[in-house]
C-alpha cells in the first residue's frame, strides 16, 4: 500500500479496529457504552446467558481486514460480453493504480440464479475513510466517468450494499481455478445477527475440509440483517459431495438446526468469475 494511504489508516482510525478496542475494554462505563451499541445496532437481548461469547466471536476483526461492497448489475443480455470486456479493463486498472485503495476481491457472471447479472466484490482497506476517499477520486476522474456512462448504458437495474467481513472467516484472498463460486444469501430476521455469528464460529469449522470457505460478510448499509457466505468448489459435483461431507461431522446438524429458525429466506447462486477476477 502507498505510503499516504497507511497515514491516513492510521490518523483516521479504524473502525474494526475500534470494535476491537471496545470488546477488550474492562471499564463499567466502556461496556455499558458497548453494551447499549450493540444493542441498538443488532437489537440485542442482554439476558440471554448462553450468548456472553458472542460479542468478540462476531465482531473482533483483524487489524488488516476492511470494509466490502458488494455490486449486483443486471446487464441487458444482449450487452454482457461487452459490459465484461470493459469492467474487466476498468477493474485491471484501478487494481494496479496504488492511487485507488480500493480493489476488486472478486467479480463474477451468475451461472445459475438470476441471469446476465454481473457480481463484484469491492474490498477498501481502511474502512470509511478510505471509502470516501476512493469515491471522491472516482468522481474526479475523467475516464472513469466515462466508463460509468458506457456502463449504465448496458445496465437494466444495479444494487449494492457496504459489508463488514465475519471475524472468524476466511479472508477473501486470490485463488487459482479453475473455480465456480456459489454465493448464499440469508436474510435473518432483525434482532438475530449476533446469534447468526456466534453459531457460525463454531460452524466454520465443519466447512474447511476443500479449502471451500473463501468468505463471509454482513451488511451494514444496503438491506440490513443480510448474510453474505462465499464458497468456492472446484465443480457442481465436488460442491454436492463437500457439503454431503459436512454432514457426517458431529457438531454440523446442531449448527444447522439452530441456525435455520434465525432465516427468512434464502437464495443461492453460482457464479462464474471473469477473466481478471483475483478469484478463479
Ligand atoms: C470482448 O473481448 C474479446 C477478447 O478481447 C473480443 O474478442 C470480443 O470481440 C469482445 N466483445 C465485445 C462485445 O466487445
């Protein structure tokens, strides 16, 4: 990272790290102030005893990890190699600008879920601060204000959320393939994020065995109460046989059963990254 960017970490802060600061803290008054937070943010019922490990199990990040974006474009089918074609040429060059802290983890065409929709994973290391940073840069930038008006041109509809990663996953690091990705997406019911995290961090465990777990992530801005599980299986086939797999280790239908009250509704995708995807 460029020397300017890791001044700016470091005098602006870092709002993981905060989270982190404030779990170790042993003052009354920081865990009144913690407590109240986490209540408010993930409505979260103090009295249930069994759920005491739950606060740093969710949320003590690594110092190195950083804030996400996730983009869904729903591109007219017609345009989808073209809209790939210049993604792919946009996302090589602001990846090897240092200028930009911001990267592409990931990008993917859907395989199977909803079609000619094209998935990108934003990571800005930093947090908030390097976000803005990042966005207020794009914005000035001439070429990348043509390349959104080229893109929005090929765009039925877009969406996208700002995610914060589970502590206890995987970092979404770059990957050889070939790969086809499969995204879950769980939408808890409000109030239930904290007890998603602490089954989780138990559960991981079990899905390790393939190297499968490539990340996990929940939303902070966009659609709230949303869970974002990435895994990566070398086929259709081997991802039936991993996830059979899980099934014969003790300890994964319990996560399983107390796991599934906490959803609303699901949905699953298999995605296929694009040429210049860090994940293959
Ligand atoms: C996309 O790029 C490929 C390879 O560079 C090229 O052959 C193809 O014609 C391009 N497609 C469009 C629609 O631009």
């Amino acid at each position: 990272m460029a020397p300017r960017t890791s001044l700016t970490l470091r005098k602006q802060g870092f709002l993981c790290e905060t989270f982190v600061l404030l779990l170790k803290s042993r003052s009354l008054a920081d865990r009144r102030y913690f407590g109240g937070w986490l209540r408010s943010l993930f409505a979260y019922d103090i009295k249930k005893d069994a759920r005491k490990d739950a606060h740093s199990s969710l949320l003590a990040k690594k110092a190195t990890s950083g804030l996400y974006e996730i983009q869904f474009h729903n591109v007219k089918p017609e345009c989808l190699e073209a809209y790939n074609n210049l993604s792919d040429e946009v996302h090589r060059e602001l990846h090897s600008n240092a200028d930009y802290p911001c990267e592409v983890a990931g990008s993917w065409n859907t395989w199977y879920g909803e079609q000619d929709q094209a998935v990108h994973l934003w990571r800005y290391y930093g947090g908030y601060p390097v976000l803005t940073e990042c966005l207020n840069k794009l914005r000035l930038s001439k070429a990348y204000l043509e390349f959104h008006r080229e893109r929005s041109k090929m765009l039925i509809s877009q969406r996208n959320q700002l995610l914060l990663e589970f502590s206890f996953w995987n970092q979404p690091v770059p990957r050889t393939g070939p790969n086809i990705y499969e995204l879950r997406t769980y939408r808890l019911k409000p109030g239930s994020m904290i007890e998603w995290g602490n089954h989780w961090a138990r559960a991981i465990k079990y899905r390790q065995n393939n190297n499968e777990a490539v990340g996990g992530f929940f939303t902070q801005i966009g659609e709230l109460y949303v869970v974002h599980h990435l895994w990566a299986y070398t086929d259709l086939q081997s991802r039936e046989e991993t996830r059979n797999s899980a099934w014969l280790k003790e300890g994964w239908d319990a996560s399983v059963h107390y796991t599934v009250p906490l959803i609303q509704s699901m949905e699953s995708r298999i995605l296929v990254p694009t040429k210049t995807s860090p994940l293959q």
